[in-house]
C-alpha cells in the first residue's frame, strides 16, 4: 500500500480526527468528501506537517510516516491554494531555489509539464512569471508542474477543483490520470463535488464529524 492511516486519533487547530483507519494502494484516484468542518483538510495537514499532530499510524511506501518526514516528503506534495512558495519571485526562481531539496529533481520534466499544463487552459504557463501575479488556475498548475518534477508518488490536493470551468475540470482529470498511469503514484483529494465523486473517482471516503464514516471502491 503506498499510504495507510491505523487508528489516527488527534486534534489540530480545533479539528478533530477519531480512529480514522483506511489504505490506499498505488495508481488510485481516492477522493475524500464531506461537509465543512468534517476534518477533510486536517486529514491531509496530518501528513504534510512535519510535526507529528496524533496517535496511531501513518505509513507512506511501507515506511512510517513521522519517523522518516523529511525524506518521505520526497515522495508526497501537497496542493492547495494556501501552499506557500516564494511569492515575489518567478516559477523558474522558485524551482531553481527548491530543486536541490528534491533527491529525483528533473529540470526536463518540469518544462515539460509547464508546458502541457498550459495547453489544457490553451493559455501557455510562463516560466518568468511571477507566482504572486498568477490567477488561481495558474498557480494550480504551477504546483502540479513542482510536483511532478520531483515524481511524487503521493498527491495531496485539497478542494483544487472548486471554481473550474468545466472544460478545464475535465482536462484536469485526464491530466491526473495521466499522472496515475506513468508515475504510479496515487492521488487523494478533498472535494465537495458530487459529480467528481460518482464520475472520476477509484476510491470514496466519506467524513463525518472527524470520524470515516465509510470508505471503498466506487461503484
């Protein structure tokens, strides 16, 4: 399994996590719904912090998560609209100041992946643009672009899809299954989208009140 939580328990910032237990295997889509309030993002945060905010267990790639961060953070990037790069400076600025905290960095896949984020939108990404003067769906495909270069094995995206048209929804979905199909790498992410639940995903758990209420294939 590339991730598995074993009786997480914790609280952060006020948000509540009770016995949550489930595994994801690789090259999966699993997508995390619930109302707001019910612990979607401070599910995610439990892995991405480097601090450790719980009991029980978290594993990525067999490895347990909060004894190795630094280096299983090699492997997991998490996306959302308050991840905080370097604001003032361009894309290519901030690749070129993260890169070497990346064992598996690869400058040609960056570009690459630039490049095709940009034809989704047919808008092309620029390199020397700075982050703090894109729109959202820019900054968006900037992270995915980082993420990729560094062949993340575990995405973390937190209500990404919120506010795409839905020409650029269905493109984005192809892209991450792309992704899924070359990296095999697994996806988990937050929506609240039912149409994104029914249609796009492999997995669904469902979160109520910090507790999984149910988690399994989609049908």
């Amino acid at each position: 399994m590339l991730l598995e939580f074993q009786h997480v328990t914790g609280i952060k910032k006020g948000f509540c996590l009770q016995d949550i237990t489930f595994s994801i295997p690789k090259g999966y889509l699993v997508g995390l719904a619930g109302k707001n309030g019910a612990g979607k993002t401070t599910l995610l945060h439990y892995i991405a912090d480097e601090k450790k905010h719980y009991t029980g267990s978290i594993r990525v790639d067999g490895e347990e998560l909060h004894d190795s961060h630094i280096k299983l953070m090699n492997k997991i990037a998490f996306i959302a609209d308050e991840v905080l790069f370097f604001g003032m400076y361009t894309a290519r600025q901030n690749a070129k100041l993260l890169a070497p905290f990346f064992e598996k960095w690869d400058w040609e896949l960056f570009e690459q992946a630039i490049q095709g984020l940009g034809l989704i939108s047919g808008k092309p990404l620029r390199l020397d643009k700075v982050l703090s003067q894109m729109s959202r769906g820019e900054y968006l495909r900037f992270q995915v672009a980082f993420a990729m270069a560094h062949h993340t094995k575990l995405y973390l995206l937190d209500e990404v899809t919120g506010g795409m048209d839905p020409i650029f929804r269905r493109e984005f979905f192809r892209l991450l299954h792309r992704i899924l199909e070359q990296e095999n790498a697994s996806i988990l992410m937050t929506t609240h989208i039912q149409e994104e639940l029914e249609e796009k995903m492999d997995y669904i758990g469902i979160l109520e009140e910090g507790r999984l209420v149910s988690f399994g294939e989609a049908v």
